[in-house]
C-alpha cells in the first residue's frame, strides 16, 4: 500500500513539472529561439540514482544497494526519512569503494508533508561508468537514498548529443583542437574595472568583506553587495595606459605562452570590448574609450600568439537578474535540493528576466565577439550552474555557426565542452582518466583579478613544477596574471614568468608538441593543485631531488625533466635495460651528448655542462626503431 501511495505521489509530482515547464514555455514564447531542433520534455530526476530501503541487502544496521553509474561524475547522497521516524541524533555511515564518510543526520529540507531529506556534504565522484556498491550504516529509520548529481555538473537529457558531436568532431574543431595540444601553456587575464580597487573597497580588504563567497579580487562587487549604481562608478575612471597591450602580448611570447585568453566580460557584466548590445562596456563607460579587447588580439596576433576570450554567460551581476537563481530554487525546492547561492545577485538584480538578459545581451555579445576577432581560437565560458541544457547548447552552436575554428570550454555548460578542466588550480591525478582533452587554469598568487596586498607569489620553480606536472599527464596550463587598473602587471609576478619563460625556450622540444609517455612520473608521489583556497591556506613547501623526473615525448624521442640542477650521475629506472632501446642521450639546450650507460635496474646518465642558476634540465633520449 505504501509503495502505491509512493508510486502515486512520484507521478503527481512529475506532472506538476511538466505543466511548470509548460506554463513557463507558454509565457516566454516570444523569447524562445525556434532555430534548435530537439527540444524535449526532460526530466532531471531521471538522473537520480533512487535507492528504497525494501531492496537493499541488510545485515544488522547496514544496508547494501548495488547500482549502475551511467554518468561518471560528483554527486551527493540524500537519505529521505519519514518525518515522524526521523530521529537527528542518528550517525550515518556511507561506504562506496574508495570514499567513506560518517556523517550525522540533518534536517536539510522537507520536500512534502511526510518526507523530509537529508543531505550530505560530503561530495562523492564516480571515475567510471558502470557497477558500483553502496552501503549506509544507520539505525534511523529511512525510507530511501538518493544519489543526486553535483550542482557543479548537471547533467542534461542527452538529446543535443548527435548534433553537438557532428560539430565537435568536424575538421575546423578537430585542427583548432590539434594546435591547442600543442599549445601547452597559455596566459589568462584577469582584468576589470574592479583591478582598479585592488580588491579593497572602501578601505576593506576583500578577505574581509561582510558577505559570503570567494575573496579573489574580481569577486568585488559580490563580496561586499555593492549596489548596481554605485560599482559601475567605476568605470569613470578606467582609464590604463595604451601600452597594456603590446606589453601584455610581449611577456606571453616571452614567457613561453603559445595563446592568450582575456576577461572579455567578467560575472560583474562589464564588458572589455565595444559592445553594440550594451553600453555598459569599455568604449561607452570609460575615458578610454578604445576596444581594449581588440587592442590586445591584435598585439597578440603581432606576436604570433593564439587569441581567445572568457565570457561569464551565467553570471552578470549587472544585467543578469539573480542568474535565474528564483527559478531553479522553486523546482530544487520541490525537489528536496539545495540551490547554491554563491555567484548570483541576489543582493539588487536587474529587474528583467533571465531569459532577456541571454537573449538581449550574452547570445549578442557572443556573436559581437566572433565577428570583431575573426582570428579568435576559444571562448572561455564561465559562471554556469543555472542555465538550461538548451541555453547551453545554444552557447556552443551559435559559436561554430560563426566561426568553427573557434573551441569551447567545459564551462559552456553539461557536456558541451570541446574539452576539459579538472577545476581552477586543479590537477588531475595520473590516475584520472579523462575522457576529453584537459587544461588547468591557474594563479600566480591567490587571487585572479589584481589584489594590491596579496604577495603570496608562486615562485618560478613552483610554477614550472606545476606546468611539468601538467605536461607529464598530457594537459594544457592556463596561467592566470592579474594586470592593476592601468593595465600594468605586477612587476614581481612578470619577473618569475620571464624567469620560467626562459627555462622553456632552453627546453622547448621537450614541451610543445609533446604526448604523455607511458609512464608519467618517477620519485616521490604526486603532490596535488587542489584548488585556490588549498594552496593559499598551505603554501608550498615541496622539494625535489635528482631522483625525481617527469617523462614527455614526441616521435621516437623520450624527454626526462628534472627539476634540479646538480651535476653528477643520475638514475632514471623508467629507461632501464629492457624498457627501452637507446641511441642517443642529449641535455637540451646546448644539444651536447651525454656519457650514459643502460643496465637492467637503470639508466645512468652523467650531467654536465649545466648552467649554475637553472631550475632545472630536461634531457632528450631517442630511442631505436621505435
Ligand atoms: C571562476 C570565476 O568565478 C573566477 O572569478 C575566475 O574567473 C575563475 C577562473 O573561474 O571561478 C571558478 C569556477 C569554477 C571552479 C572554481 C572557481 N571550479 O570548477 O572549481
């Protein structure tokens, strides 16, 4: 009986979202865009991993489910209990393979008269598709589990799949993809009318602003809920030298940077470029008056540097209303999830719709920004979370439509990426399998947007640790610099970038172009980026011998970087006698060829000929007949 009523009031529930999605189609139809074929009627708790406790395995208070994973991503786990047997004083022990966690049992949300949902923080990932086991120790008396994709990482019905992989698999992307591989290392740039305030407002530093929410110094206008009006004052006042550019695209080049990618609107709305659709933008608002996006694809292209541009689609805290916040949290509510906050304006929205800001000022600006770069190589979407499926998809095809060659980020939206990140200052475990292409965007302190007192610098060996890191497991680095409101970059953080700049020139064969070896690593274990708050709470403190090496290669040449600079006998066991057949061992940068010597534990190597202030060498094996 209880499961009918169950079964019954599931039903009643989808029908309620149906007719919402209806009623809401219905009355925006004047704004709907008809050139999207498959629009379909989807429903996401289809992606719900749903568990009833009458088919779990039991075994005293321990219940075991086993389960098909079709979406390898983060989730998190809900158990849904029956309000009037809710007891709060319970723990809950949750064991999936490789990830535990004991939890106490929290009141989250009450989702109808009779059930209320407890969820879990705890985030849980899946690496593979396919079999998996739960089991939840409890002696509360529960009705279900439910297993509910990550905020971060909606998943969508799957129906624009065939369309998006004809353009993500034509010729255009495919060879904008190839150069992008090669790339290696590329320069973000954070800049804004907010590198004028240097993240201080009002003489408050941003770390400590009143209003939840990261402290990087873009995040200004959110972390201290500066009214509309009042932050776009700003704008009066930016006014940069005309020398930003060449500048900028000079210390790329120098740096060893292959492409270049440039807040063309960051969350806060303005807009860097001379916009048509809004006049809130650097042309229309400031004493500068020019395109400094422009400005900067033309000193780049001078360069001989790749362009691309970041777009927050999702968030605009100008013109975005609450980033359509209202809306989803109606159905997450209904639902029994939460709806995260962070990134939305809900502190003084723009009074139209969600729906009028992507149709009257991201879908244009987009298009404005393809059409002014004719050379442009990638858009950087960002500020996802709350945009359909079909916006998503609208992002992706309105950008090939224009320009195939152009590639797109993983932040466009569910899976429409042309290839991916494993999370801002984030580097994938060699252990990861990723089924994309993959590039970590990173910080040079700890903030992306220029913040006069943060001098936490990433030295120059950190910084090429990481690029090495990244190299040995096949991705791209995206290193961000944060120029001040004249345009000028911080004189300490273009100083370790020329520095690791001339340590990649020395050593670029062993770089660009380069493939993961089979063998990613030797030494110590991996030390993981995991994300800009870990490094700024932990400093650095990692130290590397003359046993530890990163391997690359490329045709029949392996590549073993090390990060060190002392002279002597090194041991390499990854190219020991049967590993690997050996003609000729060279030190990049002076090409000069070493004494080395193969047994069945290593390969010996002499190193010589090393400048005293190196970060490190690389040296350039070529194998036989491979
Ligand atoms: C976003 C922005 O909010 C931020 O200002 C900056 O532009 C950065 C590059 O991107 O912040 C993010 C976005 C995604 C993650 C973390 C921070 N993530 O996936 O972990």
């Amino acid at each position: 009986m209880r499961s009918i009523i169950h079964f019954f009031s599931k039903k009643l529930k989808k029908h309620h979202l149906v007719l919402a999605v209806l009623l809401i189609s219905v009355s925006c139809k004047k704004n709907v865009d008809t050139s999207l074929s498959s629009e379909q009627k989807f429903d996401q708790t289809d992606n719900w991993i749903v568990l009833d406790k009458t088919d779990a395995i039991k075994k005293d208070n321990t219940y075991s489910w086993n389960f098909n994973v079709k979406h390898p991503v983060k989730y998190v786990v809900q158990m849904v209990s029956n309000k009037s047997l809710y007891n709060s004083k319970n723990h809950v022990k949750v064991t999936i393979v490789g990830q535990e966690f004991k939890r106490p049992l929290l009141k989250s949300y009450a989702i109808n008269s009779n059930e209320i949902v407890s969820e879990f923080k705890k985030i849980v990932s899946f690496s593979k598709i396919g079999e998996q086991t739960i089991s939840i120790k409890t002696a509360a008396n529960f009705k279900r589990i439910r297993i509910i994709p990550h905020f971060e990482n909606p998943i969508g019905s799957g129906g624009y799949h065939q369309e998006w992989l004809k353009m993500n698999q034509s010729d255009e992307k495919q060879k904008a993809l190839e150069q992008f591989k090669k790339a290696k290392l590329g320069m973000f740039i954070h800049w804004g009318i907010y590198s004028q305030a240097g993240g201080v407002w009002k003489n408050t530093r941003i770390n400590y602003a009143p209003y939840k929410g990261p402290k990087v110094a873009e995040w200004l206008m959110h972390a201290f809920q500066i009214p509309r009006e009042e932050y776009s004052e700003l704008a009066k006042t930016f006014n940069p030298d005309t020398s930003f550019a060449q500048n900028i695209a000079k210390l790329a080049k120098q740096s060893g940077m292959k492409y270049v990618v440039i807040t063309s609107k960051h969350h806060d709305g303005f807009a860097l470029f001379d916009s048509k659709s809004s006049e809130y933008d650097i042309v229309d608002a400031t004493p500068y008056k020019a395109d400094a996006v422009k400005e900067l694809y033309e000193a780049c292209l001078r360069e001989g540097l790749d362009f691309g541009v970041y777009y927050s689609h999702g968030n605009d805290w100008m013109d975005g209303t609450d980033g359509n916040y209202n809306n989803v949290k109606k159905v997450n509510d209904s639902l029994g999830i939460y709806t995260h906050p962070t990134g939305k304006n809900l502190w003084g929205p723009s009074t139209n719709t969600h729906k009028e800001y992507l149709q009257n000022k991201a879908y244009p600006q987009v298009k404005e920004l393809l059409n002014l770069l004719p050379e442009l190589r990638l858009i950087w979407f960002d500020g996802t979370g709350f945009i359909t499926e079909k916006q998503a998809f609208q992002f992706y095809k309105s950008v090939y439509d224009i320009n195939p060659n152009v590639l797109v980020n993983r932040r466009v939206g569910y899976s429409f990426g042309d290839y991916l990140d494993a999370g801002d200052n984030k580097i994938p475990s060699s252990s990861d399998t990723l089924e994309k292409y993959w590039e970590t965007c990173g910080t040079i302190n700890n903030s992306w947007g220029y913040k006069s007192y943060d001098n936490d610098w990433k030295s120059p060996k950190e910084l090429l640790y990481y690029f090495v890191d990244i190299l040995s497991k096949g991705g791209n680095y995206l290193l961000n610099i944060g120029p001040d409101g004249k345009g000028k970059v911080p004189e300490i953080s273009a100083q370790n970038l020329r520095e690791i700049g001339k340590w990649i020139h020395q050593n670029r064969d062993a770089i660009y172009g380069t493939s993961p070896w089979k063998i990613t690593k030797e030494g110590q274990g991996e030390t993981l980026l995991d994300g800009t708050g870990h490094r700024a709470a932990k400093g650095f403190k990692k130290t590397f011998t003359s046993k530890d090496f990163w391997f690359t290669t490329k045709e029949n040449k392996v590549y073993v970087i090390s990060l060190t600079n002392t002279e002597g006998e090194i041991l390499i066991k990854s190219l020991r006698k049967g590993e690997a057949t050996i003609e000729d061992v060279k030190l990049l940068g002076n090409n000069k060829t070493l004494n080395w010597q193969q047994n069945k534990n290593e390969l010996k190597v002499t190193i010589t000929g090393l400048p005293k202030d190196v970060l490190g060498y690389a040296l350039e094996v070529t194998l036989k007949n491979k």
